[in-house]
C-alpha cells in the first residue's frame, strides 16, 4: 500500500470497456484511502463507466473530461466501508 | 453466524441477476456483485469503436445494475483463463460456439475463489430454473454447482424453492420462505418481481450478451480457427472477429475491410502485425490481411479493398500495401468487379 498523497497514473489508452475500469480498479486495490489517480484513456466510454464505478464502489470523482481525443478521469480512493448501501 | 453474512452476487447486467442480488440484500446480508470479462461481452467494444453508434448510450449495465441495487461491484478479467473454456468445453457448445455449461460452472468457480479470498460466505446466481436450454435445468444445476466447487454454497434465490434447501437457507443467513419458486421461459414472474421494486428499466440480454451465441461471429471464429489449424486465439483476434468485412479468397489469407471511419481507426493500430491495404487515390477501407499472403494475393487484396472504396469504378488505382512493420510500397491495381468476389469468400 503507498500513502495517498501523490498522484498516480494510469494510461488505459487503447484499452476499450470495460478493460479500463478492470485496470482502474486493480490499481486502486493497491492504493491507499486518500490516495489520488489519473487516469487517461481513450475509448469514450470510460466518462460513464469510470465514475460509474466509483460510485458503486465508493471512490470520489474528481474529474472526468475529454482531453482532444483522450479521456481524464481524477479519482480519489474510498475507505473499504465505502461504496454500496 | 455471529456477524452479518456475506454474500457475492454474479452480475451479467440482465435484470435476472440484479433481482436475485436485491432479494438476498433485502433480508439484511451484504450483498457485492462480481461481473467477469471474458472478452466476448456484446457491450461496449463495438460502440466504442464504429463512429456511427457514438450517440448511444455507452452505459455498461453490470454497473448500471449494481447501482440500482446498491451494491459494489467488481470487473474481474478472465479472458485470458477462459480460453480453455470456449476451446475445449467438456459438455461441448450449443447452437453456436456457446459453451454456456462450462461457462456457468467456470465462472461460478471464478466467483467461489473470489469469495473464499475476500471472506464471503456464498455465491448468488440469478440462474432460474428452465429458463436457457443448455445451462439452466434442472439436471445442469447440479453440475454447475459440482464443477464449480461452490456446492451447497450456491444459492439461486429466483428458483430456490423448487430444491433442497442450500446451506445458506439451513443455517438460517437467508428466509427461504422470502426466496422464490420461478420455473421456465416465461419473463413474467422477474418482471413482476422487478415491478415490485420499482425497476422499470433493464436490459434483456437473455443469452444475447455473448458474442458466442451469435451465428455470425461464431462462424467467423470457426474460420480463423480452420485457418489457423487449432482453436486458439487471443483477444486482438476477438475483437477483430467484431469489426469489419471477413474476405477469405484463399485459406492462407483472410481481409478484414473497414465498414467505417471508426472501424478504419481502430484497425490502423494493427498495423505492426498484420499486412495493410489502401487506396492512395481515392478515400476508402482500410484493410488488414492475415495469414500467409504471397505478393499475388497482397495484389488480390489490394483489388478487393478497392472495390469497397470510391475508386471502386476506376480503371486503376495506386494501391498502397505495407507489411507488418514494414515500409510501404504502392502498387497499381484494377478494383475488382463485385462479380468476381465469390460468395463464399465472404466469411
């Protein structure tokens, strides 16, 4: 587990869905609660199916935009009791 | 059980599953959803890719799923394991390439391991007894849950009171009284079911979500599979089994020919691995050979592809062909006149 104060990167160009989030949250499974990460993409589904996610598995959004042809979501990294009902 | 029991839920994204997941929340046990990616899923790449389906929605509904229910859900890539499945499935394919037994049980063991190194107590399918042909009945239900190691593990809270009660209903973590007793084809009882908790919309895959159950698709899976002399593949081949015009004109080569402008981007990744095709001249296809092609068939592919684009009524064009990797080199070509495709070139 690192600390969550520096930002992480995760380049899930060329990726298409749902591959994105599978990377996304494989990452994440090693990051600490704080800990934030970018990541950049280029299939535009990931603005829905990122933030999708994080909201069922209880990890904020930050940011989600198109950057020219690529794909940005910012997200901060849940408690393990956070996410579902 | 001391604590409150804990149990993992398969999501397809078909409202089945997220029924069963919100029956067994609703009686107070922390329910998370695992979807598996096995690279033959309908949704999302094809939208993805092909520029005219860029308006529609791109929602994933396994997610969209969890969301309504109120439960995490985990994406968990199998792809590269679930080869062996869809090559060499013991209880052989349906009406298709589907190996939808040994799909069932393998990804209930998928879900068994999941739930054995996350501390969860059972598994929950929306599997409804009768309702598929081929992995929903009441003799497979015993495979499944043989095959996949869950046994008694295993709950199918839609059709749960039409067999012996599992364990998760004998130690009491769920009222099997709350469970249900639905049988057959008939959509019905889950929509009703779905009505009662305010569900209006879902998705309907109903075996549709799998590319493997298409004919076409499988079709063309079946061809790679011949030309290559063994069932392998990998996921490139998958996704390119998606997209495109299949031409096989001889069984050392096959092109795929860009449909559109989406389809004409994505494939130019493949680039370095395979031979591409293209008219200088005149806006049109992308084409990837695969195979063997001889310097003649890279002609022949060259003329196919032109006739796919706007010089397909030139006299000539000046093919550009480039191996994989490789430095382009032109070529003057006649488009071949639709005639001369044969019919059974088209895979």
């Amino acid at each position: 587990m690192s600390e969550g104060t520096e930002r992480e990167f995760l380049d899930a160009r060329s990726l298409l869905c749902p591959l994105p989030v599978i990377r996304t949250e494989e990452r994440v499974n090693q990051l600490a609660p704080g800990a934030v990460l970018e990541v950049r993409a280029s299939d535009p589904g990931v603005l829905h199916d990122i933030p999708s996610w994080c909201r069922v598995n209880g990890h904020e959004v930050i940011e989600a935009r198109e950057d020219g042809d690529e794909q940005v979501v910012v997200l901060k990294v849940g408690r393990d009791d956070d996410g579902g009902d | 059980m001391s604590r409150q029991p804990k149990a993992v839920a398969l999501i397809s994204g078909g409202l089945d599953s997220m029924l069963a997941a919100q029956v067994v929340k609703d009686q107070g046990v922390h329910v998370e959803g695992i979807n598996f990616f096995t690279g033959f899923c309908v949704e999302g790449h094809t939208h993805a890719i092909r520029q005219k389906d860029k308006d529609k929605p791109k929602r994933n509904n396994a997610l969209w799923s969890a969301e309504q229910v109120g439960i995490k859900l985990h994406i968990v890539d199998i792809s590269q394991e679930y080869v062996g499945v869809v090559t060499n499935p013991k209880h052989g394919y349906g009406q298709n390439l589907n190996p939808c037994l040994d799909c069932k049980s393998f990804m209930v063991a998928k879900a068994r391991e999941w739930m054995e190194e996350n501390g969860f107590d059972f598994i929950i399918t929306g599997e409804v007894v009768g309702q598929r042909p081929k992995s929903q009945r009441r003799d497979t239900f015993p495979v499944i849950a043989d095959e996949s190691g869950a046994g008694d593990l295993l709950l199918r809270p839609l059709c749960a009171q039409r067999f012996e009660p599992t364990l998760p209903e004998r130690e009491g973590w769920v009222d099997r009284e709350q469970l249900y007793d639905f049988s057959g084809r008939s959509r019905k009882p889950q929509m009703a079911l779905a009505a009662q908790y305010g569900i209006e919309e879902y998705s309907q895959p109903a075996g549709g979500c799998c590319f493997l159950t298409d004919e076409n698709f499988s079709r063309k899976l079946a061809d790679l599979w011949e030309a290559r002399g063994s069932k392998e593949y990998d996921l490139d081949d998958i996704m390119l089994l998606k997209m495109g015009r299949h031409i096989r004109p001889a069984p050392n080569y096959k092109l795929i020919i860009a449909r559109e402008d989406g389809e004409n981007r994505f494939m130019g990744g493949y680039r370095k691995r395979f031979h591409t095709v293209r008219d200088l001249d005149n806006p049109g296809p992308l084409a990837l050979v695969q195979g063997e092609p001889s310097a003649g068939d890279l002609e022949t592919a060259a003329r196919i592809t032109a006739r796919y684009g706007k010089g397909r009524s030139a006299e000539q064009v000046r093919a550009e062909i480039t191996p994989p990797g490789g430095e382009p080199y032109v070529a003057e070509v006649a488009p071949m006149p639709p005639a001369q495709i044969a019919e059974e070139w088209h895979v």
